[in-house]
C-alpha cells in the first residue's frame, strides 16, 4: 500500500464514461476532456485514449499554444515533424511536447498490430504560449518507478512525485501524472497526496476501483472521475478480484480566458484568427510546414495514387 499521508480523501464530484469515436485517418479514440460535457478542465484541454492500425493514424496537422503529452500503453508510434525530429514512441514510453509557437507532425502507427495510448493536452499560460517548440522524451525503462512494500501497489511517475519516486520531466503548467497499479483484494487503499487548490481526475484503464469513500459505486475502464475541491489527495481501493491500472492526473489551473480553434488553443479570438493566419501564410513559427510532408503522408498519397 501507499503510506503517504491524506487526511482528507477528495470525492468523486462527476464521472464520465468515454465513448469510442473516429479521428484523424481512421483512428479510435475515446475522448473524455475535449468533449462537449467537458470542453476544458483547466490546465486540461484533451484527453484521448486512442487506438490506430496502419494505415490509420495522425498525419501531418499543426499545434499551436499548448503541450501535448503522449504515453503509450500497447505497440508503438512514428512521430516527425517539420523542424526534422523523428523518433518512435513505443509501449511505456512518453513525449513530453511543448507545441509553443507552433508545430506541424505526424503521428502514425509503427509496425503491425494495433497502437494504443493515451494523449493529453496541458493547456500553457499565456506567457508560454508563443516559445520555441521542444521535447522531453523518455525511454520506459527511464521512467521513474516504484512499489509498496507489501507489493499490493506499484506507480509510474511521468510527472510529480509518488510513492518517494521523482520525474524528471520539466512541466511549465505545474502537472501531476501518475500510472497506478493495484493488485486484486489489495489490503489497504492507494493514498496519493495531491495539492488542494489543483484540479485533479482519474482515468481508468483496467479492472474497476472505488475512489473516495468505500460506500461509492466501483468505477470501470474507460471511465473519467472528475475529482471535487476541498480534499488533500486521493484514496482508492481495489476489492475486485482483477488488477486495477488507472492514471491519476492533476494540474495548476491557469485562470485565464481559453480561446481554441481545433489545435489552436490562445487566450483571445484575435489570436487565433493571427494563428491562422500563421498558419495559412507559413510566417511567425510555420515558416518550415510551406516545403514539408512527413514520410508517413507521402507515402499515404503515393497509395490513393496509385
């Protein structure tokens, strides 16, 4: 079990199922933040838990104004963009991308089978919005890691800290991201610290758990629970007879105005017209997407061709 200290376990406050829906070329994702219930749940704009075969996938479209970060559960992805950084994001690994004053990539599956994951969007406050575009990107064996001495509970720590286990990820909006898992009948609840005025959700990804109080109904995967106000971190149990994976995020909000069009997200609407005006015009940080197609989308275009 986690022995951390939590006086005041948060309440589920709403819970959402995510539902399957088609995005990008022939992707499956189910979005739980960045649907119309929840638009923005701040610092946190998008939560997808996709799943793509080749030839589906993300191909080349542009971001502006925030971060994405990207955390593979099952096979692998291909990433490049048009400043020419490449890499494959493979199972348990994460990128970290800080899209600032703009990115255009691709994001495609790698190799045969179906690639799962889970992309979150952190919304930057306007001061960030418009720097330089940058990565952190980690290995799975590089991500810091820990279990309880008992063995019921072990966590991956892709932001913040957990269990005296530390990221080094460097996050500019101030973010918790942690990937639980909790044996079956484990004998004592997961308790995570987490700082009370951030908002905080669970996502569940295998198995079903209780969070909160042990009288509250079990929540299964694919289930979002929006975390209330007013606790010091979170409780969870597993009294099911099946493993519990689950990721507990949580953020600093930001206050301020979101104005978003798609992968734009600004403060104000006259920024986003000025984004798309970047954008279509290939100035103020698109100057390279005017010459640039990712390998992944020539070679789409070379199959309807041919």
């Amino acid at each position: 079990m986690s022995t951390m200290e939590v006086k005041q376990p948060r309440q589920v406050a709403r819970r959402f199922l995510a539902r399957p829906q088609h995005e990008g070329a022939g992707a499956v994702v189910r979005r739980s933040i960045g649907r119309f219930e929840l638009r923005y749940f701040d610092p946190f704009l998008v939560l997808d838990e996709f799943s793509a075969s080749a030839p589906s996938g993300f191909p080349d479209h542009p971001h502006r104004g925030f971060e994405t970060v990207t955390y593979m559960l099952e096979g692998a992805v291909t990433h490049e963009d048009f400043e020419g950084h490449r890499g494959t994001i493979k199972a348990g690994d994460v990128q970290w991308m800080t899209a600032g004053r703009g990115i255009v990539h691709s994001e495609m599956p790698a190799g045969p089978g179906t690639s799962k994951g889970l992309q979150l969007w952190v919304n930057l406050a306007s001061k960030n919005k418009m720097v330089e575009p940058g990565y952190q990107e980690f290995q799975s064996k590089d991500i810091a890691s820990t279990t309880s001495a008992d063995g019921d509970v072990t966590v991956r720590v892709i932001a913040g800290e957990a269990m005296g286990a530390r990221s080094p990820v460097r996050t500019r909006t101030p973010t918790m991201y942690l990937d639980f898992t909790v044996r079956p009948h484990a004998t004592a609840p997961v308790r995570q610290p987490v700082p009370a005025s951030w908002n905080a959700f669970v996502y569940v990804l295998e198995g079903e758990g209780v969070f909160g109080p042990t009288a509250d109904q079990p929540a299964g995967a694919h289930h979002l629970l929006l975390l209330g106000q007013g606790g010091d971190g979170v409780e969870v149990w597993n009294r099911s007879d099946k493993p519990l994976r689950f990721v507990l995020v949580a953020g600093e909000p930001i206050g301020e105005p979101v104005a978003q069009l798609g992968p734009f997200v600004m403060n104000t609407e006259e920024e986003i017209d000025a984004t798309v005006n970047d954008f279509e015009y290939f100035i103020n940080g698109f100057e390279k997407a005017k010459h640039w197609k990712s390998q992944a989308m020539i070679a789409l275009e070379l199959e309807y061709v041919g």
